[in-house]
C-alpha cells in the first residue's frame, strides 16, 4: 500500500505540468462539445458528450443536450471526433539525451502525456520534472526510476550493489535522491535482489525491471510489481531456463561484443528448440496470479526483424532526430545479420503476449524509446497496434496505455478515465480509435492539465533543435 500512496502523491505533485497554447486562457473553462467519448473504463464509446474542464480537472461528462457550457468558456468542436485519456509510455529513457528539446516535445505532441522514466541520473531528471511543474517547460508527467545492478555495471548513473547491506543502502540512496521507483537490472545478484526488493517494500516505492539471471521469473513475480520487456519470460518457457541463466550470470561481464552476441545467438536457438508449453502456461499463470504488470515493449524489436522495412523506422520523423542519434541508429542496425531475425524473435512473442492477456496478467504500453527507430511519442502508437496484432480488442490496448498505467501507479482517482474530477489529460481523435487503433495517430487536440497543447510548437521545438545538433547521444 505505502508503494501505492507514494507513487500517487509523486504524481499529484506534478498536477502543474505545462505544455500549453495560451497561459493567458488557462483559468477559463473548456468545453469539448458533441464529442464521441472513450472514457478508459472499457464501458462502451459515448456519442454526443459535452466535457467540461476547469481548473485543470474534467468538471463534467455528459449528453450535450442536456450538459450547459460555461459562460466564456473556450469552446472545442467534437462533431466527428473521438476523445480519449491522455496516453502513457511505461517505459522510456527520457532524460538521456536532450530531454526538454527532444522526449518531452516530441512524447506530448503524440498525445503522450505521462511516462515513466527507467532511469538516469535522479537529480538530473528532478530537476526537468520541477521545471514541467513550474510551467518553464513544456512537457508530460514523469515518474522516475533509479537503476539499480551489480559491481560490474560501471555506467555512472547506475547504483551498485554486490551484497544485502549493499543493496538496501543503495535502495534508501535512490529513494532520498526522489527515485519514484526502483529498476534492477540482470546483474543483480541473488542475496542484494531479495534484500533489494525487501528494502524497496519498507520505504514504500515498487521495484521494477529486468529478471536477474540469479532469480527466476517464478520468483521474481512474487518479489517485483512489474517486468519488462518479454527476454526473461521466453527464457522461463524454456526447459533450460536454469542452465541459461547460470550462464549469463557466470559470464564475464567485459566479453569482447563479438562473445557476446555470439552467447545471445547460441541462447536463442536453444531457447526455441527446448520451448515447453506447459512450463511457459504455469509461469504465465503466475504471472497473473501475483498481479506482476509486464511491458511488453514489442516495439523495440521491430526494426532487427525486418532491416528493409522502413515503415518501422518512420522516415518523415527523422527530422526530430539529433544526426549523432540517427547516425548511431544506423549503424546498430548495419551490424546485424540476416540471421539476427529469429534470434530477436526468441526474445518476444506476438503469440505470447497474447497468451498473457488472456490468462490475466495485467500489460502496460511501454516503447524503450529512443533506441533505434523508436521516435519519443510516435514509436507508442506502433506499441498500441502490436498489441492488437497480439490479440488485444482496440479497447484493450487502449486500455494499457491509460487505465492500466493509473491502476500500476496507485492513481485511478486522478488519471487514466475521462471522468469528473480526474486531471484534464485529453487527446481529441479525428478518427475511431476502436474500429482502426491505427487511428491513435490521428491526433486534432492534445490537452494537459486542462490547457490545449501547442502541438506546431512542440514539433518544431525538437526539429530546431534537430537541425543544430552536433553532438553525440548521452544515452
């Protein structure tokens, strides 16, 4: 419960996250009129609804013949739109790089108006998040991991831990830095993960992440409140899951890249031909049993499983991306081989997530943006339609982008519904979302904290800064 207050109040903290039109116009009501409302709940789409918004918070949802529109209030035409929750990514590496000219323009000018940060520095990103609340910077709602490894991971903004004590401090350092939550990764060991998530529960923030090689996914589900991506759940199908993880715990840590892709070739041959169905079913039942949320992040993988395939690339959004970024980008995918294609695809599965929803565990949208190809914002709608791909209804995976992010964040009563008294997080739609979720794109009005966002402004912010970027990704 404490996990769920704290990440709550975090996010109430941040009511104030501006990224608006007309200051000027901010106090005054908003009326959306004969609008088409999906309100998140997964209740049917409401046709004709009037949504009133002041004081940054939805005042009223109703038919509009019988809803009054407040007198000087600014009025938005819905006939032959749709309106939705403000979206969330659960999963970017937002403050890596140019984090107020290029994630936040680019994540809310795509209807992206909450993301939940995997960690960078913490201090760094508070204080980006305390310039969005103070109205300096356009940008959506943060919630902010601190990362968390063993000794052998030397990256800076990486918090160590090589045994129990170790890992509690390492755990009460992040939280005083004002870490919302806490990311482990593989290299964890097993002893520092335990104490880790123990630490994690006493001073009430979730712990997510990866699954460390010393700790299976069966146990990790009863100790983490949330996964991601789907390597560690394809590894648990395996009959060889334990001999797998052994070896990547034992594997040094500074093999020369060429052993090291060479491991994660041999592991997905062996992972696919020693798949075991009823093995992967229990363990997805687990999954679902400890209410453990998974982000899929299916996203990341698409551009290794079809090099020649620029629709996954998004081309006409480059111009948002910094040259040393897209240059980067290039030459990861330049190294990969033909080969490469069925080791990603050992590493998720369509079929899977599926799998997962039908049997009840709980999925949130999440992109690992920005690596290769995956544009801040942009890349969450290409989430959206994998989802469905899966085997999601529209609704669905609607749903894993704005209700299932408030339910993981303790924060139902204020995000994730198009319902009174929840924060004006609103994007307006041109087209039906529930008949083509490729629709998500269609944005006409993105709006936060009840203020219209300056969608025009937004972009060119990031291509600007696009244009005269001449150094080399942070990430």
């Amino acid at each position: 419960m404490m996990r769920v207050v704290r990440l709550a109040a975090a996010l109430l903290i941040a009511l104030s996250a501006s990224a608006c039109a007309d200051a000027d116009a901010a106090d005054a009501p908003l009326a959306i009129t004969n609008v088409v409302v999906i309100d998140g709940t997964g209740a049917p789409a409401r046709s004709d609804q009037t949504v009133i918004v002041a004081g940054g918070r939805i005042v009223s949802v109703g038919p509009s013949a019988s809803t009054a529109v407040p007198r000087g209030a600014r009025r938005i035409d819905g006939r032959g739109r749709w309106l939705i929750p403000g979206l969330w990514d659960m999963h970017v590496h937002a403050f890596g790089n140019e984090f107020p000219d290029f994630a936040a323009p680019l994540l809310l000018a795509h209807g992206v108006t909450g993301a939940r940060d995997m960690g960078f520095y913490v201090d760094t990103a508070r204080f980006w998040t305390g310039e969005v609340r103070a109205g300096r910077l356009a940008g959506p709602r943060m919630v902010i991991g601190g990362r968390l490894d063993g000794p052998a991971n030397r990256t800076p903004w990486v918090a160590r831990a090589a045994t129990a004590d170790e890992a509690r401090r390492a755990v009460d350092s992040l939280v005083a830095a004002g870490a919302d939550f806490i990311k482990v990764y593989s290299r964890v060991p097993r002893d520092a993960y335990f104490a880790a998530a123990d630490q994690a529960r006493r001073r009430g923030v979730k712990i997510a992440g990866h699954v460390p090689h010393g700790v299976s996914t069966r146990e990790a589900a009863r100790h983490q409140d949330g996964m991601e991506h789907e390597d560690d759940l394809m590894r648990a199908c395996s009959a060889e899951d334990e001999a797998l993880r052994r070896e990547l715990a034992e594997a040094p840590p500074d093999a020369p890249p060429a052993l090291q892709l060479e491991t994660i070739r041999d592991h997905a041959r062996r992972m696919r031909a020693t798949y075991d169905p009823a093995r992967c079913a229990a363990v997805i039942s687990m999954l679902a049993h400890t209410g453990t949320y998974l982000t899929p992040t299916l996203a990341v993988y698409q551009p290794y499983m079809a090099p020649g395939d620029t629709s996954v690339m998004h081309p006409s959004a480059h111009r948002y991306v910094p040259r040393p970024m897209l240059a980067l980008w290039r030459t990861r995918l330049q190294r990969a081989e033909p080969s490469d294609t069925s080791t990603v695809a050992a590493f998720f599965s369509l079929e899977r997530t599926g799998e997962m929803h039908r049997a009840g565990v709980r999925l949130l949208a999440g992109t690992d943006a920005p690596l290769p190809y995956l544009i801040p914002g942009l890349s969450l709608h290409d989430e959206l339609v994998l989802l469905v791909r899966s085997g999601l209804t529209p609704m669905e995976a609607l749903r894993t982008a704005t209700y299932n992010p408030a339910d993981y964040l303790g924060a139902l009563d204020s995000l994730g519904t198009v319902r009174p008294g929840r924060l004006a997080d609103l994007v307006l739609l041109n087209a039906d979302p529930l008949s083509d979720i490729r629709n998500t794109r269609r944005i006409h009005t993105v709006i936060t904290n009840g203020r219209v966002v300056d969608r025009a402004a937004l972009f060119g912010r990031a291509e600007a800064y696009a244009r005269r970027s001449g150094h080399g990704s942070r990430r």
